[in-house]
C-alpha cells in the first residue's frame, strides 16, 4: 500500500479513526488491566499509522531486517504495538476460556 493515494488513503484513514472510536469506547469500560493494556496498544498503533497517512500520505516503514538469508517484511513502531496489542487481547481471551472450561468441568 506504499504510495497509494486517491480512495485507498481516505479509506484506510477512515477506517483507522472508526476503529480509534471503537477502542476509545471500548476503553471507556471497566476492564482487567491486561486487557486496557492490549487495547491501547492498538489504538495507539492505529493512530500512529492514521498520523502517518494524514502527514505522509503512507505509512513509513522504517524497521527493515535480515538474517540468515532471509529478509523480513518492513514494519513500524506502530506496527509492533498492534501486534504487542492484539497478543495481550489474544492472551487474555484464552484466559477467559480456559477459567471458563474449568468451570464446566468441575460443575459436569
């Protein structure tokens, strides 16, 4: 999506500022820490990159790695917290799950 410009820009900013609604709202609830915590990571990604897009017009991707003969796809700092985010999201969920089989398990 580097240098995309017309629809794509205004779609992916639009999208990037719903989601930022979404997490604010999300945000606004009681919740455990892990979870504000891997909500917040995204949203803060997800402004960096809606930032980048405003004032750039592309996202910029400045982590770029090799190793072994292999080359990594670039990334952000922006990027790395949405990911870091979602792990938490992911990590908590399963927690949830798993709390919630013993449960049955034990009541079964």
């Amino acid at each position: 999506m580097a240098g995309a410009s017309g629809w794509q820009r205004y779609f992916f900013i639009t999208l990037g500022l719903l989601v930022a609604v979404w997490l604010i709202r999300q945000l606004k609830q009681t919740l455990p820490r892990f979870e504000a915590v891997g909500y917040s990571l995204i949203l803060g990604g997800a402004l960096g990159n809606v930032v980048d897009r405003l004032l750039r017009g592309q996202v910029v991707d400045f982590l770029d790695f090799h190793w072994q003969g292999m080359h990594w796809p670039a990334f952000n700092l922006a990027d790395v917290a949405i990911s870091i985010g979602v792990g938490c999201l992911i990590a908590r969920f399963l927690e949830i799950r798993d709390k919630g089989n013993k449960g049955r398990l034990l009541s079964g």
